[in-house]
C-alpha cells in the first residue's frame, strides 16, 4: 500500500534559524513529488515538482530534495512570513489522475 | 495569484437547501478536480474530471454532483447536506491526468462551506 509520512507534525523557528522538513514515501513507482504551502483558510499553493532521485528546485529560501525513498523541504534563514503548513504530495504510476497527500507539517517562524 | 478561481468564498446552508459552488481556470487544462479539506488534515480527492469527461468518483455521497460544463468550468452541485459536510472545498486542475511525468495541480483558494 502506498504511504506518504510527513515529519515532523509541527516545527516551531526562531528567524534565521535553519531547518528541514521530511516527506518520506513508499510507493510501487513515483511519478512525481509534490510540495506546497497551505496558509490557513486558504488553498495549497504549489512549491515545487521533483521527477527523480537527485533532483533539486530551489525558491528565494526553500529548496527541495529528492532520494529514492524521501524528498526534504530545507528552509534557509526563515522569516515570519514562512510560517504556513507545508504539505508534501506522491503521483505514482499506477493512481492516474491521484495525489496522496501527507499530513503536513505546520512551521511556525516566530521574530 | 491562484489562476484557479473558486465562488463564493464562504456559504453557509441548510440541510434542505441546495446550492453550487462554481470553479473557473484559465490556463488551458483538460483536467479539474474538486477536494474536501476538513481542518487540520490534508485535502481529500473526490472528483476528477479529464477532457470534460467524469473519471473519478472517490465514493461520493450523491447530495454531492459535479459538473463540467466545458474545459474552463467546473461546479458543485449541494443539496441535502448534512452537518458534517461542512469543510473547504478546493478545486483544482492541471494539464491532464495522463501526461509523461507528474502532473502539477494548482489549487484555488477554496469555498468555505457550513452546513446548518
């Protein structure tokens, strides 16, 4: 069965203080990893797509891996306007038209 | 800003009323989705919709019934509702559900609905 874990629930920074988010999945083939960034009250908003093992995308002060087995959401010297709940999402081969969501992660960046 | 546009923004309705909830894009993509986000969790699927076709069904209650009136549209149908309906509605879309690699999805910013 196809499994997409976040960890870890909930992550509380001081500005600037570096840190990283997991989305480990398993999954019988991966069509392509999702992030996005869900503020409250409102709609996901998309981040990135990774395709492959290996794979980077970066954004002013996100950047997103991926392995064989996990994707990481490192954040560069966050500011408060980071805090969001971080949603990591898995299209494999065989869910046409599916997106397995995890249960996110809520990144509090306090000043 | 979101490309993927959602009407009304929040609704509240009783449980003998029957309302929609209307979704509209822009970007040229053959494929719509409607999901349920209930606080706290992740959105769940309901449906999908590919060339203006329904394609997935995730078990849906039939108080729900969406429509695809053309590429651009996509609506939401409500009536006879129950309480625990109550939740935000995303819908979103994308190239297409069959394209080589993933297909990114772009949500809109929602409908938040109350059932009372």
């Amino acid at each position: 069965e196809d499994q997409v874990t976040q960890s870890p629930e909930a992550l509380r920074l001081q500005e600037g203080e570096s840190s990283s988010l997991n989305c480990s999945y398993t999954v019988s083939g991966l069509r392509g990893l999702f992030w996005y960034r869900q503020d409250p009250g409102k709609g996901p908003e998309f981040l990135f797509t990774l395709y492959s093992a290996g794979e980077e995308k970066e954004k002013e002060r996100l950047k997103a891996t991926l392995t064989k087995k996990e994707s990481f959401l490192h954040i560069t010297a966050p500011k408060p306007e980071d805090s969001a709940t971080y949603l990591c999402a898995v299209q494999t081969t065989d869910s046409w038209g599916k997106f397995q969501f995890g249960a996110g992660t809520q990144v509090v960046v306090t000043p | 800003d979101t490309e993927v546009t959602q009407t009304p923004k929040h609704l509240v309705m009783g449980m003998t009323n029957k309302k929609s909830l209307k979704c509209e894009q822009h970007m040229g993509h053959r494929a719509m989705y409607w999901y349920k986000q209930k606080a706290k969790k992740p959105p769940e699927l309901m449906f999908v919709y590919s060339y203006e076709k329904l394609s997935i069904n995730e078990s849906v209650p039939s108080r729900f019934s969406p429509e695809c009136p053309n590429s651009s549209l996509l609506n939401l149908h409500l009536h006879a509702l129950q309480p625990e309906d109550s939740a935000l509605y995303l819908c979103a879309s994308s190239q297409d559900v069959m394209g080589q690699g993933g297909n990114t999805i772009y949500f809109g910013e929602g409908s938040w609905l109350t059932v009372v």
